[in-house]
C-alpha cells in the first residue's frame, strides 16, 4: 500500500512537472533556489545588522556622555585660530602661496570687521586673479588647507571667450581671528 501511494504521488508530480513546461519548471527551480539562498545568505545577514543596529542605537549614548559641550567646542575653536596680533604675518602667509603659484592678486581691498561682542576677527581680503582655471582652483586649495584660519566668502569667475584658457577670478576670502589671545597676550606682557 505504501509503494502504490508513493507511485501514485510520482505519477502526478510527473504530470503536473510535464503540463508546466519548460518555462513553469525553470521558475519552480528558480523560487526553490531562492528559498535557499534566503536561509543560507539573507536572514543571517538581516539577524547580523540587527544586532548592529542594537548596538548603534547604545553607542549614541556613551559618545554623549563623552562629546564636549558646546561652550568647550566653542572655546576650542577660537583657541585653535590665530591671534589678531599675528594678523600681518598670516597675510602675509597667504601671499606667498600666491607667489609661490606664480600667481598675482589684482585689485585687492582690505576690510576689518570687529563687533565688538564678537570673540572673533574678521579681516575680509576681496582681490581678483587671471589666470588658468587650474591654476586658481590649486591655489584656493593649497590656501585653504594650509591657512585653516581662512574660509571663502564668494567667488565667482569671468571669461572673456571660449577659447580663452584664462579666467578671471573674483575672490572674497574671510580671514578668522581669536580677540582674546591678544587681549591675553596684553594682559600677561607675551608676545603670541
């Protein structure tokens, strides 16, 4: 009895595989391969970032216990700029990368912005090059990663034609200043 029904069940899966076709039999293949994969490869992959996400979610927790209050970021900040008293020679710093690129600044225009409630300097140098395209994005680059005291306040650029390899280049550049290491540096008789 139990081989008929074996036999029985064999007969009607081989019809049914048979009134399928090629293409029926081919997408049966393909769900059963993607059960497999779903428990070989996908869920244990969906159960390991879930334990990430538990732990990312602790993490946030310890990282604030640990960050510095604003008040700290704050004084960090303006004790990592350099003093107003030091604000010639970091000018200065400035224009020998220029020279260095063998670029030249036209037109340029200096500007103090001191509030007096505000800890910091602002000293705005608007000037303009002509030269290369290349050559001025390298030169705003190099500035700006060795002068981190310096940030850009707008540019904008100016072609005379197509076919002009030279540009010109309107440069706004903000220069940051710490006030209180020159009121310290009074204070104390230092020279910063």
């Amino acid at each position: 009895m139990g081989n008929t029904m074996v036999a029985t069940l064999q007969w009607h899966l081989y019809r049914a595989f048979e009134r399928l076709g090629y293409i029926g039999n081919l997408a049966i293949a393909l769900f059963g391969l993607l059960i497999i994969a779903y428990f070989s490869f996908v869920r244990p992959l969906s159960l390991s970032l879930d334990e990430a996400k538990s732990l990312s979610i602790e993490q946030p927790n310890q990282i604030q216990q640990t960050a510095m209050t604003e008040e700290e970021e704050l004084k960090a900040f303006q004790h990592a700029l350099p003093s107003v008293a030091n604000r010639a020679s970091k000018i200065q710093s400035f224009m020998d990368i220029a020279i260095a690129e063998d670029l030249q600044p036209n037109e340029v225009a200096y500007k103090t912005e001191d509030n007096a409630g505000d800890l910091l300097s602002h000293y705005h140098v608007e000037f303009s090059l002509y030269a290369p395209y290349p050559d001025i994005q390298r030169f705003l680059s190099l500035s700006l990663h060795q002068l981190n005291y310096v940030s850009i306040e707008n540019i904008s650029f100016n072609r005379e034609s197509v076919k002009d390899e030279n540009v010109e280049a309107r440069i706004h550049l903000v220069f940051h200043f710490n006030k209180l290491a020159k009121q310290a540096a009074l204070t104390t008789g230092e020279a910063l």
